[in-house]
C-alpha cells in the first residue's frame, strides 16, 4: 500500500510540474488584466489582439507555409525511401536505418549549426533554408512510421499483380498502398508536430526577415511578455495536443483492428 501511494504521489508531482505552468499560461491568456497576479475578469480580447498583430499574423502565415511544404514534401519523400529500404538485404537495410537515426538521435542545436555552416556556404539563408531543414529533419519520422507498415505487407501479393499483368504503379495503388497509408498518414501528422514547434533548427536556419511562430516568440519575449504571448502559445499548444490526439486515436483504432482480425 505504501508503494502503491508513494508511486501515485510521484506521478501526480510529475504531472503537476509539467503542466501546471501550461495551465498558468491558458488562464493567464483569459486574464483581462495585464497583471501576471491580479484577476481581471475573464476576456477573449488577448486573442482578438493577438490577430491583429501584424508580426504574429506574418509569422502564423509562415509557419503554415513552411509546416505544410515540409510536411507534404518530407511525407513523399520518406515513403518512397522507405519503400526502397524495405526492399534492401538485411545489411544494407541495418546501414541505412542507422544513416536515418542520425537526425533523431542528435542534438537539435547541432543540427541547426551544422545546416546553417553548410547553408551560407551555397544560398543566403531565408525561406527556403528553413524548408529544407524541416523536410531533412522530418523525413526520418516519416520512415519510421512507415516502413513497419511495408515489413507487415505480404510482397509476394504485390509480385503476384505484376506477375498477372499490372503495371507497377497499379500494383503499388491497389495492393501496397491500402497497407501503408495508416503509416503514411501518422508520419505526415508527425512532420506537421515536428515543424511546428521547431525552434533550435529553424533559428539557425531562417536569416534575416524570416520568422516562425518559435522564433518570433523568442524575439518578443526578450523585449518583453505580453497578453497576446499567452493567447498565442495557449493556441499552439492546442494544436499540437489536438495532433497528438488524432494520432494516439489513430493508433488504438489499428490496434484494435488488428486484434480483432487475429
């Protein structure tokens, strides 16, 4: 009984010191007064304020644009890369799952330095640089979600529709692609998490002029907290909670059917 209290009370410490200051953050967010101590009444002028804001509404529309191309783009890319490890002899397919581990075992920091070293040696930093950052870092959780899904499928179905006189793409569609597209679709919801909330890559990356909803948070945080700060983290923070739901249901509904098909 006393380890059993003991690991509760561990857990709810835990769960209180990483979500309280989030849920300080959202009520904050709420607070008709600027005050971080006094209660003014319950408002939803911050959030009003925080669209009006032409430097938050420039670096809302570059996130979306730079979320969406590298997700789209990284989704596209790691599936077919996944496709061809799959494909691979066991000792190539080990070299190249270690070469994609890479990006998700190294420090964020380094990452963005090491991009931004290789960046100004061919372009100028901007747009572009952060988008191809993003694509490279979200590529590997792309593969990741994927390729279980491909060593699931049955080849020898899909070599069976050659064999009968499908083309190749038509096999893929009709006998590979109903197999992975759970997979497919969690890597681009992982890619769209990842590249929204980047910060460390994407300040390196950005250059002069262009700024994400991380990076134009770090900037007016240095001159100073405002309501509209709140606002806007308590809707990023919903969103990315919002994909994390979507994803965990996602993956009960799959395991559900898979049991159920056992």
């Amino acid at each position: 009984m006393v380890k059993k209290a003991a690991s509760r009370i561990y857990l709810a410490l835990i769960f209180l010191f990483l979500y309280l200051p989030i849920l300080v953050l959202i009520v904050l967010s709420f607070n008709n007064s600027k005050s971080r101590v006094v209660w003014g009444g319950f408002t939803l002028k911050w959030y009003a304020e925080c669209f009006k804001n032409e430097t938050i509404t420039n670096a809302f529309v570059t996130t979306i644009q730079i979320t969406l191309a590298a997700a789209i783009i990284s989704t596209l890319l790691g599936t077919l890369a996944a496709i061809g490890i799959s494909a691979m002899k066991k000792k190539n397919k080990a070299i190249m799952l270690g070469a994609t581990n890479i990006p998700l075992l190294n420090a964020d920091i380094v990452t963005g330095i090491a991009m931004m070293l290789l960046f100004v040696k061919f372009m100028n930093l901007g747009f572009v640089t952060v988008l191809i950052a993003h694509i490279t870092f979200d590529i590997p959780y792309v593969i990741l979600n994927v390729l279980p899904k491909l060593n699931q499928a049955n080849r020898y179905t899909y070599e069976a529709a050659l064999d009968l006189g499908a083309t190749p793409l038509y096999a893929f569609f009709r006998i590979t692609w109903p197999e992975i597209k759970s997979g497919v679709f969690s890597g681009f919801l992982m890619a769209v998490t990842m590249s929204l909330d980047d910060f460390s890559i994407t300040f390196f990356t950005k250059g002069a002029g262009v700024n994400t909803l991380s990076t134009m948070l770090y900037t007016e945080l240095r001159k100073g907290i405002r309501p509209e700060l709140y606002a806007l983290s308590t809707i990023l923070f919903l969103i990315a909670f919002l994909l994390l739901l979507v994803m965990n249901r996602r993956s009960s509904s799959e395991g559900k059917g898979t049991i159920q098909a056992i």
